[in-house]
C-alpha cells in the first residue's frame, strides 16, 4: 500500500521509543521511568475530573499555565502545554525552527531532534561533543539560525550551569536557543529564571520525569509571549484540545504537591549516588550525571553484549548503536531494589 504514501514518508527515519514490554518480573531501566508513583492528590484530582468527560477540555489548559506561572513566579502568557514536550518540541520545530540558516544540536543527544528536522524539512548540522561527552560552546560560533541544547543532556546525563546557558544567550542574541530541561529536576540549573532578560529563549520541560507522569503525557514551554504566540498559532492549526481534562487536572495537582515532589525527587537523587559508587566498584567508567539515569561502560565488555545477557536476567537497559557511544549504557535510577538486582547481576556479568 506504499503507492498511496506521500513522498515525505518514503524519506522518514522514526525515532525508535524505549521498549515497553509486557513481561512480569522485569526490571525496567530502560525509559527514564520515575519508579515512585505521583502524588496521591494527582490520582484524587483525576478522579474528580471524570465527571467532565462529555465536555470538551479548556483549548488554553488556563488551570495548569496558572499552576506553572505560579511555580515559576511569571505569568500564564509565558506558558505553552502540550501532550508531553515531544509535541511540544513538534510544535517549537515547525513553529520556530524552520529557516534558511541550519538549527544546531550536539551530535550525541536526544535522538527525536534529527528526527523532527526530517518531519519539518528543517536544515540542522550535528556539533560534536568534546571527548569527555561535553558541549562546548565555543563550536557553536558559526552560521546558525538556532542552537537547541538538552541540559542536561541525554543520554549522557551531563548539564550545563546557567552561567554558561547566559553566556549562550548573550552571544547569540540574534539565534533563538531552545533548552530542553526534561531532567533538569534531578540536579541540573533550570534557566527559566533568565526568560525575563532574553527573548531569545524558550525553555521545555515535562512532568513525565520528576512528577511521575509518563503515561499522562504533560509537558510545556516558557518563553517570552512573542515565542509563545507561534506555538499557539501552530497548536490551533493543527489541535486545538491538545491536553485533556483528566491530564489537565492530574498536572496541576502534581505541580501543587511540592512536598511529595522534592521527597521522590531527593530519593532518585540518593540512589543515583549509590549507583554511582556501585559501578565504579565495578570497574564501568560512569559518566557524571545531573539526571535520573546513568550513562557507563565497562573497558572489558561492550554494550550490547552487556546489554543482551542483563536482558536474559531479565533486566533492561538502553543501549545505542550510534558509533560514538556503542559501547555505553544508559541505565535509569529505578528504586533501591531494582538498583539491587541490576548491581548483582553485574557482578556475575564484569
């Protein structure tokens, strides 16, 4: 039936998610999963917003752009929400990412970006990252419409301080420079405070890590309300009920509960340090992290044959098959059990 397909398809590598098996008794650090549940108030939140289901959802989500202006002390018309910031990064991509000059991005990221450059027919070259998997911001100083950072990075897990990003910004105030903060929560310095300053940034983060809800698909974008403006102009022409109620709903109440969010947040953060320590013990050179995942490899094993035999033990992690990296594993923080297990089947493994 490809005969019926438009000629863009013919051309389109898709991103490749995470596995999401459907196997008791696996360990799944393979995704980024928050392993606690979100606050109970999301759950009672949902649960009260089902008698609004006849209804169409609020197109603006006023509730929720309230609920994060509050968190972040700027108003609504600096917030954009959408379902999880992949859409929101769509969004950004067509809305204000498309011109003559090419977008830039680190060669080892977040690999949705080259993706979405194909979807949107948006030019982009590939910055590499220095040899200890950092960005430097030095090779960004050539002919660019945008630079569009994941800070921290993924999945190396390595951020940069907001000094830098300022740095950034200052020297490219002619380049709109987007930063995804998905993991920013478990340790990295969110620039949402120099939005005010720059009208050259926008800044995405999601609720899917740190608030635990991956399977409700919550994210949004701060910028000042020119930027904002064109996502909406974008969003309206394509969706104009992007989030529905009961995602509406659970994200205010997940933003509201603080206490439970920086109690999970501190956990995930813990045993990330532990892990740390556990596998260097092990001889894995473990790259360091500002997110709820590890990026390692061990000198003596490569990454797919670790990968493959954790597996048999029923344990997942990711592995990439990108040259640079083939030999490293992204390996998410799960609870102390599932920590546990992945430590002990390593033992036997290295």
């Amino acid at each position: 039936m490809s005969r019926f397909w438009s000629p863009i398809v013919h051309h389109l590598t898709p991103y490749v998610p995470g596995e999401q098996p459907k196997v008791d008794g696996l360990v799944k650090l393979n995704t980024n999963e928050n392993p606690y549940p979100p606050s109970p108030l999301v759950l009672e939140a949902i649960s009260a917003a089902t008698g609004r289901l006849r209804l169409y959802p609020d197109p603006r989500a006023t509730s929720l752009r309230e609920a994060i202006g509050a968190q972040y002390g700027i108003s609504p018309d600096h917030v954009f929400v959408g379902n999880g910031s992949d859409e929101v990064l769509a969004h950004c991509f067509q809305a204000l990412l498309k011109h003559d000059l090419p977008l830039l991005f680190p060669d080892i990221t977040y690999s949705f970006y080259p993706v979405y450059c194909g979807l949107y027919g948006v030019a982009f070259q590939e910055v590499p990252l220095d040899e200890a998997m950092c960005v430097r911001l030095a090779d960004y100083r050539r002919p660019a419409s945008a630079i569009l950072l994941a800070n921290p990075n993924a999945p190396t897990g390595i951020g940069l301080g907001r000094d830098a990003i300022e740095s950034l910004l200052t020297e490219h105030r002619d380049k709109l420079v987007v930063i995804d903060e998905a993991y920013v929560d478990f340790g990295g310095d969110s620039v949402v405070s120099l939005v005010a300053r720059y009208d050259n940034l926008l800044v995405i983060q999601t609720l899917s890590k740190s608030r635990a809800l991956a399977g409700l698909r919550v994210g949004f974008a701060i910028g000042q309300p020119k930027l904002i403006e064109a996502l909406e102009r974008v969003k309206d022409s394509f969706n104009s009920y992007p989030l529905d109620c009961l995602a509406i709903a659970g994200a205010v109440a997940a933003i509201k509960d603080d206490a439970w969010f920086q109690e999970t947040k501190t956990r995930i953060m813990a045993s990330r340090e532990r892990l740390v320590r556990e596998l260097s013990a092990l001889g894995f050179e473990v790259l360091p992290s500002q997110a709820n995942f590890l990026f390692v490899r061990h000198p003596r094993h490569g990454g797919a044959e670790l990968a493959a035999r954790l597996r048999e033990r029923k344990i997942l992690v990711r592995h990439f098959k990108k040259p640079r990296i083939q030999d490293y594993l992204r390996i998410t923080v799960g609870d102390d059990e599932q920590c546990g297990r992945l430590i002990g089947a390593l033992r036997e493994l290295v």
